[in-house]
C-alpha cells in the first residue's frame, strides 16, 4: 500500500471518540469511478473491543480536518484493525499542480 498519510487522527463512533495512529493511503478504482481509501489503525485496544463488539461503523478524523464515515474491517495477527472508505478520504489528495510543480527543476 503506498502512504497518503501515516500519523495521528481520532476514530469517532457514537459518542465514543478514540485518539488513535493510523497509515492510510487509496486510489481511484476504476470500474466505478470512486475514490477508495483504506490503511489500518495501529493497535488499540478500544478499538479492537468496538470491532469485536461488532460496531464497524465510525468516523475517521484528522487535525483540523473534517469526520469522514468508514468501516472498520479484521483485525489482523498485530492487532491492528483494518479501515476503509469510499469517496473524499480524511487525508488531503495531491493536486495535478502539485505533481506538475513537483516536476519543475
């Protein structure tokens, strides 16, 4: 999985919010034409018990950014619970000027 952004955010599911560290990166899929995105949250117990719990709705939150829905998914041998989500990802999306920027030498 290539990294769109690894580093803190908050997981929010009802009134429970939980300060967690997540890797987290995606793609345009194309046979639908949406935005995937997909990482997982570092191991933590809280939320390990939400997943288990069967609760796998939540919201993913990063500084200064907006709750954006998801799923939790398996939690793997680590401990490290899967996420996913489909349309605008919590992370913010390099522009074509970005990429084009970044060529200039």
């Amino acid at each position: 999985m290539s990294e769109d952004y690894r580093g803190p955010a908050t997981l929010a599911c009802g009134d429970t919010h939980i300060p967690v560290s997540v890797v987290l990166g995606g793609h345009r899929e194309p046979l639908d034409g949406k935005f995937h995105w997909y990482g997982r949250i570092n191991t933590d117990a809280r939320v390990r018990s939400l997943k288990e719990s069967g609760r796998s709705d939540v919201a993913v939150t990063l500084p200064d950014g907006d709750p954006t829905p998801a799923k939790l998914g398996e939690i793997d041998p680590w401990g490290h619970v899967r996420v996913t989500g489909v349309g605008t990802p919590p992370f913010p999306l390099e522009t074509l000027e970005d990429i084009e920027g970044s060529l200039d030498v």
